[in-house]
C-alpha cells in the first residue's frame, strides 16, 4: 500500500483497517428449463417489454453466479 502521501495519523488507522473477505466466485449454468444451477431462481426474462436472452446473461441476477458459456 502507497501511503507516503498520507499524514502519519491516518496511517495507523488504515493499516488497522482489516482487509476485505474475498468470495471465491461461483460458477453455474442455465438449466433447461431456464433456472439457475445454483439457486434455483430463473432468468429475469419474463416481462414482454423488456425481453432478455439467457445467453445474454453472465450473472445470475438473484445470487451472483457466474454462468458458464453455453453451445447452442
């Protein structure tokens, strides 16, 4: 961490900070029926005004996981 900038003060209280949890990233797939593989919540797709491709998606928008590229 650059803090050479940074008045001495402030130092000690951002060296205290602690460092952010990383949650590993989640992979999933589409299930055939449209669901996510892992939280069972399907695509938002379902308003006719406002259309979106599954393939299109690259996060599930209910938990985050990060959809695996399918064929087809």
């Amino acid at each position: 961490m650059v803090t050479d900038d940074i008045p001495v003060v402030l130092k000690k209280d951002i060296e205290a900070l602690p460092i952010a949890d990383v949650v590993p990233i989640q992979h999933g797939k589409w299930n055939s029926d449209g669901s996510c593989s892992c939280c069972g919540c399907y695509a938002p797709t379902d308003d006719a005004h406002d259309s979106i491709l599954r393939s299109e998606l690259n996060y599930c928008y209910y938990c985050g996981a990060k959809m695996e590229v399918q064929d087809g």
